[in-house]
C-alpha cells in the first residue's frame, strides 16, 4: 500500500486547478471560435449570389457596349453621308451661282 503525503496531495490538487483552469479557458475559447464561425455558410452564400450578379452584370454591360458600339458605328456612317450630300449640294450651289 502506498501512502501519499499531504505535500504531494496538495501538489497534485494544485495542479488538477491549473488543468481545471485552462480547460474552462479552451471550453470558453471553443465558444467564442463557434460562435465566430456559425455566419460563415450565410457569409459563403452571400458571396456566391454576389459573384453571381457581377457575373450577370458584366455580361449585361459587354451586351451594352456592344450595342453602343453598333449604334455608335451607325451614327457614324449617317454622318458621313450626310457630309458627303453637303459637299455636294454647296458644291452644286457653287457651279449655279457661276453660271
């Protein structure tokens, strides 16, 4: 049979203590790192739609710069001929007031 002594005895509570302290400590900090990380689904969902819509918009917008471009292009070619008809008509008017 062994015999333990108090010394050793109060030794060994000390320690259980401590051990009992710093697990109350790492079930406190368990906790607060659950607790941190339960948004984090609702936070991945949210990036997910978000990406999602800057997906959709950019193809919206390369959409819309194509059709600008179009129009743009158009416009162009009107103006052109309409330079052209100018020319044309002061150079007509030119020749009638010559005559």
């Amino acid at each position: 049979m062994i015999i333990i002594s108090d010394p050793i005895l109060n030794q060994i509570l000390e320690e259980l203590k401590q051990m009992n302290t710093r697990i109350g400590t790492l079930e406190k900090d368990i906790k607060q790192v659950k607790t941190n990380t339960e948004d984090i689904p609702l936070i991945k969902q949210a990036v997910l739609e978000t990406l999602e819509m800057a997906k959709r918009n950019d193809t919206s917008q390369k959409s819309f710069e194509r059709k600008v471009s179009a129009d743009l292009n158009t416009h162009e070619h009107s103006i052109d001929i309409l330079n052209r008809r100018q020319l044309k008509l002061e150079a007509d008017m030119e020749s009638l007031k010559n005559r």
